[in-house]
C-alpha cells in the first residue's frame, strides 16, 4: 500500500485537491466564524448604535417573537446552507478528482511491482 500512497503524494493534482479543499474548509469556517461573533462584537463594542435594543425588539406590535430569533433562525438557514454546499462540493468535484488520482496511482503502482 505504501507505493500507492507515494503515486498519489507525487502527483500535482493530490495536491491541488489539498488547496482547493483546504481553501474552501478555510472560507466557509471564516464565513461561520464571523458570522456567530458579529452581533455579539456590534452589542459589545457599538452599545450606542442601539444594536441590542433592536434585537430585543419583537418583530410586531404584540408579538413575542424578536428580532433577535429572527436573526438567530437566519444564521441556522445560513449555516444549513453552507453545509449543503460543502457537501455537494465534496461529493461531486472533489470525490470525483479523489477517485481519479486513486485510479491512475494504483495504476502507476501496479506498474512499478
């Protein structure tokens, strides 16, 4: 097993596959990451642009929802929805280059016994 795991450590595309995954894993972790401490830095930080008195607020004239589970629902959707992409993106273009390198370093190993 260990010259198959040589092939593909070899080839520039396993290596590409590492970017390009590693940079999306980075992204969406940023995008995440940001997204969970902005109002929690807006509240702390900015107390007098009246951020936490907005997310108080109910979302209507005698209701008890507030504008702060309206913002907490979004990021779930926001979170669901990246996941769903990451996976997707996994599934499809990266599990396929994956298989590709595994083929051709087998292949090439195979060869070299």
């Amino acid at each position: 097993m260990e010259h198959i795991y040589r092939e593909i450590r070899r080839d520039p595309r396993f290596h590409d596959l590492e970017r390009k995954r590693g940079r999306l894993s980075w992204i969406l972790s940023t995008i995440v990451i940001a997204n969970c401490l902005w109002y929690i830095f807006a509240t702390a930080f900015f107390p007098e642009a009246g951020f936490a008195a907005f997310w108080g607020k109910p979302i209507g004239e005698g209701m008890a929802t507030t504008w702060g589970i309206v913002i907490g629902f979004l990021q779930t959707i926001l979170f669901v929805v990246l996941v769903v992409w990451y996976i997707r993106r996994a599934n499809g273009e990266f599990d396929t280059l994956k298989d590709i390198i595994v083929a051709d370093a087998t292949r090439a190993a195979g060869d070299k016994k």
